[in-house]
C-alpha cells in the first residue's frame, strides 16, 4: 500500500493524525539514528571506508557473523520445524510447558544465555567435559558461536512455523495418501512446499537476529581476533578505541545487510501469500 | 461384488461410532450412506479408503481383502468436503498428482489430464491455481484428480455441503454423470435426503453407528422398517394404532393397512403406523373423506411453500382419535400436512378451521417396541421411573412416549397391556415382573436406579421357540442404543464335544436372522456352564452393559433369574416372554 487512499469510513478514524503519528515515530527511533550512523560514516573519505570495511580483520569478523548466522539459522530451520510439528500435531503431557519454554530465549537477558551456555560448554562444563575428551571443542570456537545463536534464533523460526504446519489440514495429507503417495513423498511434495513460504520467513528471521546478536556471543566466543571476533564486538572494540568512524563504516555494512534480510523477507510473505491465497 | 464390508466396527475410547456394518456394493452402483452427523458414516467411508483403521470385521474391494492394506494401495478415489487441494499447485499438477506418484511418462499424463479435464468440464483451467478457482471449479478438479489413477471405487464424503443450492444441484449432476459414464462403483456419504435421492442407486441409512436400512430410495420411502429411517427420509406423522384381530385400530377406528407382523399369540399389540404429509387427506367433515378416517384435528399453522402448501393440525381430544408421537410431549404433537396446490383450491384453509383428517396410505412399522409404560406403586413413583435417564433417551430416540401407571391402577383395571412395562430394579423387582408377565404383559424393562446408556448388550435365550420375538425387540432396541449386540449361547457344562454342534448352529442361525431379518449385526458367543453364572458374569465383566432375556416359562424363568434380576446396582434387563404355545395362550386370553 504506497498510495494514499481513503475512501470508505475505516474502523480507527481519523487517518491523517494516524500517519502523522506514525512518521513521526518512525522519524525519530529509526531513522533519525540510521540516518546519523550513515552521516558519521560518510563523514570519512571514500578510499579509507574501503579500507576499514575491508580489513582482514573485519572481513574475518563477516565471515565469521554471516557464517555462523547462517549455519544457525540453518540448524533452526531443521530443528525449529522439527519441533513445532511436534507441538502442533502431538499431544503429549507437558505440551503447554515445552510451548512456554520455546520463548524462553526471548525473554532472557542474552547475556545470561551466553554465560550459561559457556558454563556448559567449556572444557570443565556439563556438557563440555563429555566432548573435550572427543576432541570437540565448544566454547571459545565458531563452534560454540553457532550454538549460542541456534538458540536465540530458535524461537523466530518455531513461532513461525507453528501456525502454518497448523494450517496443512489433515485432509490434503490423506488426499496424497489415498492418490497413491508415501509418506515421505507427501512430506516432500506436500506438506515442506505449504510450509516452505514460513520456514523461509523464520529462516530469515533467525538469520537477521543471529547476525545483529552480541551479548550471549561475547562470553562464548573468547574473542580471538580474525579467529572468534565477530562483526557486532569489533565495532565495539572501534568505539572503545574512539575510532567512531571505523565503527560507524562497519555499523553501515551491517545496517545494508540488514536491510537486504528485511527486504527479503517482506518479499517472500508477499509471494507465499500471493501462491496461497488468491481471493476464492 | 464390488464393495464388500462385514462387521465392521471402530471405536473410539470404547465407544463404538462403527457399529458392526455389512454392506454389499454391487458394480458400478451408486450407494449412498445418509444419515445425521455424528452417525458414523464418514468414519465407515474413512475406513473404506483405508485411512482409518478398524477395530474388528473385514473390509474388501473387487474380490481382494483389502482390511491390512495400506490406503495407497487401494485404489480408490476419494473427495473431501472441503476439496482438500493442493493449492501450491497448479490444477494440472494437482489432477496429475497421482500419475507422478506412478511415475507415468508425460505425454500419457497429460492426456489423460486433458481426458479428465474434459469429463468434469472445465477444459482450457490447466494452469489455474485452486485460490483462482470457485468452489464448484475446486470441486470439480478435486473429482478429476480422485479420478486420476483410474480407481476401482470413487469415494464422496459431503462433496456438496460447502457449495450454494444451485452449484450444488449442477455438480451433482455431473458427478451423477461421470459416474455413470464411468460405470465406477461409488460410496457418497451424505447427511442431505434429497441428495441421496437424486443420485443413489441404494441409499443405507446409519444412526448412531448402525447400519439401520439398506434399499432402493423409493422402497425406503414407501416402506421403511424403522421410526428412524421413517422420519429421517422424509417428514413423516408417525401414530400409535393397535393391531388386533380384526386388523389395525386407532382407538376404536378400523383403518386399511397392511400389518407387516403377524399377531404374536393371538394377542392384541399396539404398533407404529408411518403416515407421510402428503397422503393426508384433509376435508370438512368425516363423510367427505374419500379415505380412512383418522381423526378430527383444528389447523394451527398454514406455510406457503410454493407449490406446496404446509399444514400443521392439533389432533382434538375424542377417545377414538389417534395417537400422535411426537418428539416433545403428546400434548404438543402436531400432523404435519403437505397439500397441493389443486388440493388447496378444492378447500381453502385458515388457521383454527376444524376438518377431518384421512390417512389415503399408511405403512405399519415392523417394530416390536411401541410404547414404554413405566409401573410403580404409587403413580408419584411411576413419574420418577419414567425419567430415569435410560428410559428417557430410549424414548426420546425412538420417538415414542413412556405413559405411567400405578400397579395397583393396573390391578383394578387388567386391561391389556400396549408396550414394553418399565419397572425399578431392587427387591421387588422379581415379584413384580412375574405379576406383570403372568398379567399380560409381553416385555418388561427392569431398569436399575441411573443406569447409563449400554455399551454392550447381551441377548440370550433359553428356548428357540421365543427366539424370533427376542431378535426382533433386541434390534429395534439396538437401533436406538450405540451398543455392541452379543448373542450368548450357552452350553451346559459336560456337555461331550458331539453335543456341541447343535448349540453352534443355534449360534450361527440366530445371527443370519438377525442380519437378513433385522439387518442386526451381532457378535456370537458360546460359553459352557450354567446359564445364570454365565450370564452374570459377562455382565460382570465390564461396565454399561444391559440384557435382554427371552423366556418362555414365568416360574421357571423367576425362579432362575431371581438373583440376577435382584442383584444391586444391578443391570437394565428386557424380558421378552412369549408363551411357546400359541393356541393356547389365545384360547386362555379369551376365557
């Protein structure tokens, strides 16, 4: 909807104060900010931003946050949808428990979640102590990155998922059956292609929080530039070192990159919603 | 034969929604299975494409048993009511869903689409999704596409019932006649009367997991055996009368009708007459009938309809008149009547006109239980009984009405007695039956204090000469209650193995009566020991359960169930009592 129109009565009234209103917020957190972060950056001449976004240590840095974004993300897709099938399709005792604690990761400080899982996953952790021996080092590697972010994409790609696997009613899986399909084929002609437009969404959802994340990353990362330096704690490291344009330059990388995951994610509700839901 | 069920049960938490169905599908039939929701027809059809499993009985297709198979080996076509497409596909992809399955080469699987395409006339769609479709287009490729993988059997379930009047009656006959181009033999399930009647070869009606009737549509509507099937297929009046020897009354009013049982020891009984709207003649007086009269009646309400016009007359109090059963109380019970528009210029109505009323067709119900009469001490106590929560819904669901008597009202006036005698179960219940049984009464309900609905119901007799009688109320008991019917034969105990293939055929015979007389599946049982300790403990064995009991000695029969019928809590037990000697009885009952 890019055009102003306004013919029939609406249920709020009062349409231009609404708009106003909302320009107006959006004006002042989003992108009166974002215009100031890409002003800082542009402060700086051309060839030194391309120098400092494309250090090795910052390139190091991208490749490690999109890297482990996207193999998190990955693992939530699978995992995510894995769950949200369970909850959806099966009645067990403790549903609405197991239900709670899926937006458990949104709730808590994602600094305590990064402590908890290093007290885990270290070498003299819970956990930890079973997969050193196994040569499996979690905490303090890229490793360890990719758990701390499976988990706080976890709940994007299940909440997502969870109202379209509800919508695959029962009748089209028992349609394929009877057609002559096994299950398998009905799960891979039938019910991943309904699904697929939400999982696709929650893929980006989890990938776009993964890459923006910080604080449950920082405790287990350890930190080792060009090794477990992620993007988000360099420009951190610039602001500390006062080098506000530095970081200012890498912020815009991210800020672009963020923009593209938003953008497609728009793009891809609009087309699910287009091949699933022409007006009948 | 195409289609072959046999005995089919399935039940949920124990409470069988399949109630042992049989069902032969010739081919290249159109059968259609009616009935109300919750009956359990859409799980049969479920079950028939393999998508439910059942809990006992045999399922086969075209000569193959197909109960073990998997639904994608079936071979049937099935369509939902809500077209369950796939809607990220497009409707060549959708039609051709099967043939991919089968890995059918492209050019075969496009042809044979545009074939289907043809069949169900919506050439030219191909590239549509189903979102751009309407409903009746969906429709459509939804039977194209259950046609696809050319299956032995095409299975409907309420294909219509999304779907506007007029998309529906459009659809319908395109389903009628790809169906009959096709010669496929198919299953519809439908809660739509009309419906079934547009399209079936055979209708079977279902009511709370049983089969009631199979039969052509007009039979069942002429000719239906129960009050269900009666009032379900079609409004219907239905109206106490008495069968006696002269034939059948209403009150003291002879009437023309075809009695469809013969009297039962020359006693007279009361039965059901089913009269339809339309057969009722309407009149000023009595002498212009040109049928029976029935009985005098004030109109209530008149209904333009078009071309019918409805009536809806309050039976007037005369002692003859007939009696009306109606689902609520007698008093509110009204004749429905459809005239034509011909009929109606002959004699103009208006509300509160007084006219006679004649029945030009009536059709007797074979059912053996009419009426209940509940009996008690005192007439306070007899009202109590025939709320007891059982009575009421057998009473509610078989449409009748439960009257109340006091037993020393009965002593008084040894009328004869219409309907199955209700009585509390407890200490006095043995004295009590026997005083009722030796009284004239042919069945009597020993009903313990809140029984629940049955689950299961036991149906045993002693001597083969009551036999028929007890087949006869068990299934028209069993067509009301969702229960499983077992027959208990019982073997008394050293009993040498020679001696056991007389009670084995009893066994297997009482069952092939109850299902080609009655339609009645029921499961047979053989036990060895003595009756009442059999029959107590299968009673014992689980809760809900009920018995009916057929005897034919009044002392003997006491003597022997006394503990059974005094036991606390105790079960609800139907005594069915005829005298194995007929002419005597009749001679007796007339001195």
């Amino acid at each position: 909807m890019n055009k102003v129109r306004q013919r029939e009565p609406n249920v709020i009234p009062g349409f231009g104060i609404t708009l106003g209103f909302t320009t107006f917020f959006l004006c002042a957190i989003v992108l009166i900010p974002l215009a100031a972060l890409v002003l800082k950056a542009g402060g700086m001449d051309f060839s030194r931003f391309i120098d400092v976004i494309t250090s090795p240590r910052a390139v190091a840095s991208y490749r490690l946050s999109f890297g482990a974004a996207m193999l998190s993300a990955a693992v939530n897709m699978v995992f995510g949808f894995a769950l949200a099938w369970t909850l959806v399709r099966y009645d067990f005792p403790g549903r609405n428990f197991v239900d709670a604690i899926i937006d458990m990761p949104f709730a808590l400080p994602t600094a305590v979640s990064g402590i908890a899982l290093t007290a885990v996953f270290a070498g003299n952790g819970w956990i930890g102590q079973y997969l050193e021996p196994m040569g499996i080092k979690v905490a303090y590697t890229w490793i360890g990155i990719t758990v701390a972010l499976t988990l706080i994409g976890m709940p994007f790609v299940v909440r997502t998922v969870q109202p379209a696997i509800a919508e695959v009613q029962r009748d089209l899986e028992d349609a394929a059956e009877t057609l002559g399909a096994g299950r398998f084929y009905v799960f891979r002609r039938i019910i991943i292609p309904t699904v697929l437009p939400a999982l696709l969404t929650g893929f980006t959802l989890a990938f776009a929080r993964a890459v923006g994340e910080y604080g449950s990353v920082v405790f287990i990362a350890g930190n080792m530039p060009m090794k477990t330096e992620i993007t988000p704690l360099l420009i951190f490291i610039k602001l500390e070192e006062f080098d506000y344009v530095g970081a200012a330059a890498l912020g815009c990388v991210m800020l672009a990159i963020s923009f593209v995951m938003l953008l497609a994610i728009n793009l891809l509700q609009l087309w699910g919603r287009k091949r699933m839901m022409v007006s009948r | 034969m195409s289609i072959v069920l046999d005995q089919v049960t399935k039940r949920y938490q124990d409470q069988p929604v399949v109630n042992d169905v049989s069902i032969e599908v010739g081919e290249g039939e159109f059968f259609v299975l009616l009935g109300p929701s919750g009956s359990g027809k859409s799980t049969l059809l479920r079950a028939i494409a393999g998508l439910t499993g059942i809990d006992h009985g045999r399922i086969s297709l075209h000569g193959r048993d197909v109960t073990h198979v998997r639904a994608r080996d079936r071979g049937v076509g099935l369509v939902f009511q809500n077209y369950a497409l796939f809607r990220h596909m497009t409707v060549a992809d959708n039609i051709e869903f099967a043939l991919r399955v089968r890995r059918m080469k492209r050019v075969e699987r496009v042809a044979r689409r545009k074939e289907l395409l043809k069949l169900v006339a919506l050439e030219g769609l191909d590239e549509r999704l189903p979102g751009q479709l309407s409903g009746g287009q969906q429709q459509r490729v939804a039977v194209a596409r259950a046609l696809a993988h050319k299956p032995q059997v095409l299975l409907l379930d309420e294909p219509f019932g999304a779907l506007d009047a007029k998309i529906r009656e459009e659809l319908r006959r395109t389903i009628r006649a790809v169906q009959r181009e096709l010669g496929i033999t198919t299953v519809l399930v439908t809660h739509d009367q009309e419906e079934a009647f547009a399209l079936a070869d055979t209708i079977g009606v279902m009511n709370h997991g049983r089969l009631l009737e199979v039969g052509h549509p007009h039979d069942l509507y002429a000719q239906p055996a129960t009050r269900f099937v009666a009032t379900f297929l079609g409004a219907a009046n239905l109206l106490l009368a008495r069968q006696g020897a002269d034939g059948i009354r209403f009150g003291a009013t002879p009437v023309t009708a075809e009695a469809s049982e013969p009297m039962y020891a020359g006693r007279e009984h009361e039965v059901v007459a089913v009269l339809r709207p339309e057969e009722v003649e309407v009149a000023e007086a009595r002498e212009q009938l040109s049928s029976n009269y029935i009985a005098r009646g004030a109109v209530e309400e008149i209904a333009f309809t078009g071309a019918l016009e409805r009536l809806r007359v309050r039976l007037l109090d005369e002692p003859c008149a007939a009696q009306l059963l109606g689902s609520g109380s007698p008093a509110e019970a009204r004749v429905e009547i459809t005239r034509t528009q011909p009929e109606r210029r002959e004699l103009p109505l208006r509300a509160g006109a007084q006219v006679a009323l004649g029945a030009r067709r009536l059709h007797v119900l074979p059912t053996p239980i009419s009426s209940f009469l509940a009996c008690a001490p005192t007439e306070a106590e007899a009202e109590e009984l025939a709320r007891e929560p059982l009575l009421e819904s057998l009473s509610t669901r078989m449409k009748t009405r439960v009257g109340v008597r006091a037993i020393d009202g009965l002593k008084e006036s040894p009328a004869p007695f219409a309907g199955v005698a209700a009585i509390a179960g407890g200490d006095n219940a043995v004295a009590t039956v026997e005083w009722l049984l030796r009284h004239g009464a042919a069945e009597v309900l020993v009903l313990p204090r809140n029984a629940p609905s049955p689950t299961r119901v036991y149906i045993h007799w002693g001597d083969e000469a009551v036999r028929r009688a007890t087949l006869a109320v068990s299934a028209s008991l069993l067509r009301h209650v969702s229960a499983e019917a077992v027959y208990l034969g019982i073997v008394p105990e050293g009993t040498p193995a020679t001696g056991r293939a007389a009670p084995m055929r009893k066994l297997l015979d009482a069952r092939v009566e109850a299902q080609q007389r009655h339609g009645l599946e029921m499961r047979t049982e053989l036990a060895i020991g003595e009756a009442v300790s059999e029959i107590t403990r299968n009673l014992s064995a689980g809760s809900a359960q009920m018995l009916v009991l057929g005897i034919t000695d009044i002392t003997q029969a006491v003597a022997a169930y006394r503990n059974l019928l005094a036991a606390q809590p105790g079960w609800p037990v139907l005594i069915v009592f005829r005298q194995p000697d007929v002419g005597l009885r009749a001679s007796e009952y007339a001195a």
